[in-house]
C-alpha cells in the first residue's frame, strides 16, 4: 500500500505557487526585475561565502567543495525541472541565481589577490 499526501489547503496552495508565479511574471518587467533580485541574492551569499571562509582561514577547502555541491545540485535541479515540464521561470530562477552565486565567488576571489 503506497502512502498519499493528505489533499490539505495547504498542500494544494502549494502546487499551485509555481503556476501562480509563472502567470505573474508574465510581465516582462516583472519577470526582470523578479531574476535581478534572485540575481542579487545570489551574489550577496556567494560574497558572504566568500568572505566568512577568508576570514576563518580554516576551511578553504571544505567550503569550497560545499559551493561546488551546491552548484552542481543546482544543475541537476534544472534539468529535473525540464523533464517534468515545470514552468520555465522556476529553471530560470535556479539559472540566474547559480550565476550570482558564481559571479560572488569569482568576485571576492579577485579581491585576494
């Protein structure tokens, strides 16, 4: 006997939120300035990353290999997505946010050198 969600309110707003998202970001100026704030976002915690490992100095390595883990569940994420023909905006927000991620690493590893 296989196990189903309970059909809640809760569970059912909840399947809904990524057609919602999409039909609101129809708009062209809201769906750029909804990936310039994802965008933003991932930026500030790569450099936060960035910055918390310069500063402790303990855990190079490890941090690094945690942002590469991060990435790459990422990328799997994205093509999960397109096989289960989710909304394009949801791949695009993974898209844009893994480049501010990488776009903060790169960036507070040039203030290193």
């Amino acid at each position: 006997m296989t196990l189903r969600m309970q059909k809640t309110v809760l569970y059912k707003s909840s399947e809904k939120i990524l057609d919602r998202l999409a039909s609101w970001a129809a708009n062209p100026w809201r769906r750029y300035s909804l990936l310039v704030i994802i965008f933003l976002i991932g930026f500030l915690i790569g450099s936060s990353l960035g910055m918390i490992n310069g500063v402790l100095a303990l855990m190079d390595p490890v941090g690094a290999l945690i942002a590469l883990i991060f990435l790459e569940l990422l990328i799997k994420a994205r093509f999960v997505f397109l096989k289960q023909n989710k909304p394009i905006i949801l791949i695009r927000v993974f898209d844009i946010f893994r480049i501010g991620l990488a776009y903060g690493l790169f960036s507070e590893g040039l203030k290193l050198l």
